[in-house]
C-alpha cells in the first residue's frame, strides 16, 4: 500500500518540526542538541529500529572512513553501544528483513527470493511484542517491504512506499508523528524506520560534497532508474540496459559512483539528523531503546560486482549496528554479532523470552559490558537470492558460489583479496561440511510459502525473480568476461 498523506494540526506541526531540525542536521556547525539523560528501565522502553537500505560500516566516519559522511549519526552514536563487527544474514532487503524480523537464518525463514514470502506461522518481533501490548508500526519504502511478502505480520501500522527510490523524507516525518502521538498517550511502542536513500539509482540531491574534479564520459555521469537496475557491471566493465554498450570504467568514474555513495550518506545522514532532533525535542530518547542499522551494505567495485544482491563479501555484509539503551552509554564492542541477534537481544531487554525457532543471541551483556554465556561465539551464516552460501568461522570465511568456491582469512586479509581455497583445501573441506549440515538442519522447519499467485505486483516479482538468476549467470559473459564460474 502507499503512504497516505498526514493532515492533522498534530501532524503538520510534526513535520514542520522534523523538516526544520533535518535543515539544521544537515549543515551541523549551524546548531546542536544536548543529548537527552536517560530515565527509564529498559524493560519499561520504547523500542525504535531505524534501517538504512545499502549503507556499509566502512562508508561511515563512524567506523573510520577518511571523509565525514555521517556526523549525525556519530553525534548519536556517542551515546551508545557501537558493534564493530556486524553481519548481515544477506545481501538483498526481501531477504535480511525477513532474518530480522525472525531471528532466523535465510535457510530457516525459506523466504530466499522474490517469489517467497513469510508464513502466517511466523513469530514476528512485532507479533511477540503486539501480544505484550506494544503499538506496532513500520513505515518503509521499496518494492521487497511490499506486504505481499508477509513482513507486515505483527504490525498495527504497516505504511510501504512501493517505490525503489523511497526516501528518509517520505518515511521518518510519518514516523516521528506516530511516535509523538503514541508517548502523548503513554502508550508503549515498536517501531520500525526505513529509508531508501543510498539506493541506486542515486536520486538524492548532489551537493557534490564529495565529487570533484572526477573525469566522467557523458551517460556515465548519471545514469537513469532504468539503466541502474538492469546494467551488468562486473570487473569494472559496464553494459548499459538500453543500448548494449560494453564500456570498461576508468578510475575517475569508478570514484563518481563512489562520491555520489558517500553524499548519499551524507543526506540520509542530515534527515537522521533532523529525526534525532525531533525525538529529543519530544523527549522520546528518554525511555526508547533506539537501533540504527542496515539490510546490507553495497559492492562499489570493491570486487566483482557493483550493487549488493549477488555480492557476498564484507562490502555487502558487514553492516553497522549502533544500539542506544537510556542508562548504558558509550560502549564500542568488536565480538562477532549478526543482525538475527536483534530480535532475542530486544526481548531480552523487554523481559521477554525469545521464541524457541530464534537462533540469534541476546546482546543485552555485552551492551552492560559483561561477558555473554558460553556458546555466544557461533558461526555465523549468509546467503544470496542467486545461491550463494556463506560461513564464517573464527578468522575463516568460505563463500560457495555456483561453480565456484572461495576461502579468505579475514584477520590476515579483511578485504578478501587473497582466495587461499587452493592452497588451504583442508580448512575448506570443513568448512564446506558445516555449511551443508547447517542448510540441511535449516530447510527442515522452514517458515516461507510461495508467493500468493493472484495480481500484477505478484506475477512481476515472480518473473523479476527468475530473470534475476538467469542474469546473474550471464553478467560475465554480458560484457564479454567468459562465464561467473570461472
């Protein structure tokens, strides 16, 4: 369904409110809000999960990027736990949602393409804490957050923009009015906050922040929504959609589309501004719990492949997570955690158990700087919507691709450059084993259905589904590279 628009003189004042504080955000030297003195209990909290579409940790100034991408969501983040370690359970949105929503693997949920979605037998994070009197309400954007996928089970309020290029300025005024009404009620809520800004194609303003001086051949400087989601790109050579054109990337342009990334932050960066500000300005950070996250990062031709869905390395995976809970504060954590950890972490923080099928594990020691129970260092797992397989254990990394298999020592070699399954064939062997048994374990209690079969948005993502594996498989030989197995 699509946002309607809010006509209330609540609503109007909301965002009037929320829009001048994102002007203020995004120029920071122009104004600052003292952060807010935690007040409330954990268990008595608010709970707000805010997720950025596309964003990697190591575009943040956050995590140590060299430019200042992120100086609100820093500013944020000084009163917080911040994991440096994070990992997405896949490189498409459908797909990671369908992980947070129900601490499970892709494997175990079953929704693993665009022609699946979540059974009605599913436990939902907004399903448990509906059932124990939480208002629920999402409002998100993009095609894979359509309802038809089933992610909407559990909320009151499930407000989706079925559009790719669905912004942060569409979602968050809708939410943070929401939120006011509800607090004027005294009524305790989950909420969850998307936004679509770092999506390609890049629609955001260009205050060229970022991007100057860069030599781009022209049609390559901007390209169309059309061409962005349908051009193959792989090894910095490019084919364009419409015309067929083969064109190899120089330097120059490979760092526009990387300039225009990062001043995609920098905007989505200004409107978490102006929210934060709004919160504040409500005193809602006092009693919330907030998260600040991502689905998935994004490949920037870091190796194969530009975009996320059939790119399985750090750049797509690792993510940032940044967890606010009134009375804890700053706090940076470097153990391994994945995002299925947040539903049992969230729970656990509500005075709630986890529902048994939940295979993530409560963070709630390390955010109080203690030491979780035995067993919390676990492997952890991810895959693609193309067929791509993960596992990581200890320093080891293994991506199985159709075709291909790939192993990396992420202490040694963090940037995956150097493929060792040649040379460490004992360690793959093992690791392999794992992932088989784990799939094999996972497929046995599988929550996704196929895709109801009746009306266009169906019957589209049905098809776009199948033409993406197909695709896939053809984007080497598309610009004239041999085949992705080799």
């Amino acid at each position: 369904m699509y946002m309607t628009r809010i006509k209330t003189p609540i609503a109007l004042a909301v965002r009037r409110a929320f829009f001048a504080a994102a002007a203020l955000a995004l120029f920071p030297g122009s104004g600052s809000c003292a952060p807010a003195e935690p007040t409330c209990a954990p268990a008595g909290c608010n709970i707000l999960v805010i997720v950025v579409d596309c964003l990697r940790a190591d575009h943040l100034s956050l995590y140590g990027y060299g430019r200042k991408t992120s100086p609100n969501i820093d500013a944020f983040a000084g009163e917080a736990a911040v994991f440096t370690r994070a990992a997405s359970q896949a490189p498409t949105t459908l797909l990671s949602f369908a992980s947070i929503f129900t601490s499970r693997e892709v494997s175990s949920h079953g929704v693993d393409g665009w022609d699946k979605a979540l059974g009605d037998s599913a436990l939902t994070l907004a399903g448990i804490l509906k059932i124990y009197n939480y208002h629920t309400a999402a409002f998100v954007g993009g095609l894979n957050l359509n309802p038809l996928f089933g992610l909407d089970q559990g909320f009151g309020t499930y407000s989706q923009i079925n559009r790719t290029d669905a912004s942060f300025k569409d979602t968050l005024p809708a939410a943070l009015q929401w939120a006011v009404e509800k607090a004027a009620k005294k009524e305790k809520f989950f909420l969850v906050a998307h936004g679509n800004d770092l999506h390609t194609p890049y629609v955001f303003p260009a205050p060229a922040l970022y991007d100057r001086g860069y030599k781009v051949r022209s049609g390559l400087a901007s390209l169309s929504g059309n061409e962005a989601m349908v051009f193959a790109a792989y090894k910095r050579k490019l084919r364009l959609g419409k015309t067929g054109q083969v064109v190899t990337l120089t330097g120059d342009e490979t760092a526009h589309y990387v300039a225009r990334y990062d001043e995609g932050i920098n905007y989505a960066d200004g409107l978490l501004g102006g929210f934060f500000s709004g919160l504040r300005a409500a005193k809602l950070l006092d009693d919330t719990i907030v998260v600040l996250t991502a689905d998935h990062g994004e490949g920037l031709f870091d190796h194969d492949y530009f975009f996320h869905d059939f790119n399985l390395y750090e750049d797509t995976l690792r993510v940032p997570l940044v967890i606010r809970v009134p009375g804890l504060g700053r706090r940076e954590i470097s153990r391994r955690v994945q995002l299925i950890d947040l539903m049992p972490t969230l729970l656990d923080l509500a005075g709630i158990a986890p529902p048994e099928g939940a295979q993530g594990r409560s963070l709630k020691p390390l955010l109080a700087g203690q030491e979780p129970g035995p067993g919390f260092d676990r492997d952890i797992f991810s895959e693609s919507g193309v067929g791509g397989k993960v596992i990581r254990s200890g320093k080891w990394k293994l991506i199985r691709y159709p075709g291909r298999t790939e192993l990396y020592d992420l202490e040694k070699d963090p940037g995956e450059l150097n493929d060792l399954a040649g040379t460490e064939k004992a360690v793959a062997a093992d690791l392999e084993k794992k992932l088989a048994a784990r799939l094999a374990a996972d497929k046995k209690n599988q929550l996704g259905e196929p895709l109801p079969a009746s009306g266009k948005f169906a019957a589209d993502m049905k098809r776009d589904n199948a033409y993406q594996k197909k695709f896939y498989e053809r984007i080497p030989s598309l610009v004239g590279l041999g085949s992705a197995a080799e």
